[in-house]
C-alpha cells in the first residue's frame, strides 16, 4: 500500500475538489484507486466515508440554495430504492448491476446533453413528480449498491434546467443522507472494517483541502461548461461501469 499512497491523496485530492465543485465525481477518480490498493470490497467504505465527509462539510452552507421539493420527493424515493439496491445486488450478482447500473447513467447523460428529452424547465406536473420519484427509487439503490447515488439526480436536475448552485446544493444535502443510510446498511450487513477507518482518517486531510480548492472554484465554471462537466462526468462513469462487466 505504500507505494501507492501518493497517488492515493493526488486522487482523493483531485476527486473531492471535482465533487466539490459539481456534485458528484468522487467515486470515479478516486473509487478504482481506492479499490486497487486495498484489493477489497472495503474500498466501498472508504469512498462512502470519504463522500460522507464532503457532504457534511459543504451541506450546512448550501442547504439554502438546495430545491427543497425536489429534494423531499428524490429523499422518499431513495428510501425505497436502498433496500432495493441489496436486494437486487444480493439477487442478480454485481455485474449485472453494474450493466443496469452502466445503461441507467448513460441514458442520464444523453438526457444531459440534450440527446434525449426528459421533462423541462418547471417540470412539476404530476408525471414530473412521479419521474423525481423514480430518479429517486435508482440514486437509492445505486447508492446501497455501487455507492453512486449523485450520477442520475445531477442528470435530472440538469435535465430541469437547474442552476449549478441549485443542482450542487441539492445533490450533496441528498448525500448526507444517502451515504449516512449506505455506511448504516454496511455496518448492519457487514460491518466497517478497521482498514476503511484507518485509510479514511489518514486521507481526510488530502479530502478537505480538495473540498475547499473545489468550493471556490466553482465560481469559475460557467452553466453551459457545468453542463459539459456533468455530461463528460455521466459518461466517463457509464462506460468505466460497462467496461468493468466487460
């Protein structure tokens, strides 16, 4: 593990400065080098606790700004969808999650890039209403399961036209209790292993000096390069789950 231990804080670095910023993107850079050097499924622990940690500390400051109707409709959807997440996970295998899970984030990111039409602006029709739900149902089972619950809400959001204030405060307010109820499934069915404290604690540090980089630079990014950011984030995700079944 020392050998990598580095490159382990440049990308736990780099990933919370990108989660900072948009929302979400800690497990993609950080989560295969997490995984790689601890060789086990504790590598989930640790991109939980660590996202859990980015949450908490940005939450407070963005509640604000969060869309609390959205997020009250996404938050009851998610509490169906964690126990769904086990279930399937523990029925159909990981691979063929992480397919369902791969298809789900690459239809998100052409709802993104505007391939593919999914609600508007103002979308708050019962039909969008029931949509947020089922955004919802997914974030919560990719949470307990992949420990991805960000990807389909910030496409959603974006799909509504959201501000990036308005997307980034209300996915990492939903994160809070997302991973909160992630790290309980895993204490409960598993337990937390002394090797994901002990790595958390260490890499904490390089976590919140990336929160803070990534906090004040999202005043750089302007709405149409957020969109871009997101679309490529959703991608990047879609096809590195595909590619892993493969």
């Amino acid at each position: 593990m020392e050998s990598y231990i580095l490159v382990l804080h440049l990308a736990v670095f780099a990933a919370a400065l990108l989660q900072a910023a948009t929302g979400i993107g800690f497990g993609i850079i950080a989560g295969p080098i997490i995984l790689m050097v601890m060789n086990s499924a504790s590598a989930i622990q640790v991109s939980i606790l660590l996202s859990l940690l980015i949450a908490l500390v940005l939450a407070p400051s963005l509640y604000g700004r969060a869309d609390k109707p959205l997020l009250a409709r996404l938050l009851l959807g998610a509490m169906a969808g964690l126990p769904l997440g086990i279930f399937v996970y523990l029925q159909v295998g990981v691979d063929l999650l992480k397919l369902l899970a791969g298809l789900a984030v690459l239809f998100m990111a052409m709802i993104t890039t505007g391939l593919v039409k999914f609600g508007g602006a103002g979308d708050a029709s019962s039909d969008g209403r029931v949509t947020d739900l089922l955004v919802g149902v997914v974030s919560g089972a990719m949470c307990s399961s992949l420990a991805m619950p960000g990807p389909v809400v910030a496409a959603r959001m974006m799909a509504l036209d959201a501000a990036k204030e308005t997307v980034r405060a209300t996915v990492l307010v939903m994160f809070v209790f997302s991973y909160f109820a992630a790290l309980a499934t895993q204490a409960l069915m598993v337990g937390i292993s002394t090797d994901s404290l002990t790595l958390s604690a260490s890499l904490a540090p390089a976590t919140l000096v990336g929160v803070f980089v990534g906090r004040y630079s999202v005043a750089w990014i302007s709405q149409r390069g957020f969109r871009w950011i997101l679309s490529i984030i959703l991608t990047i995700t879609a096809l590195g789950l595909l590619w892993s079944v493969v």
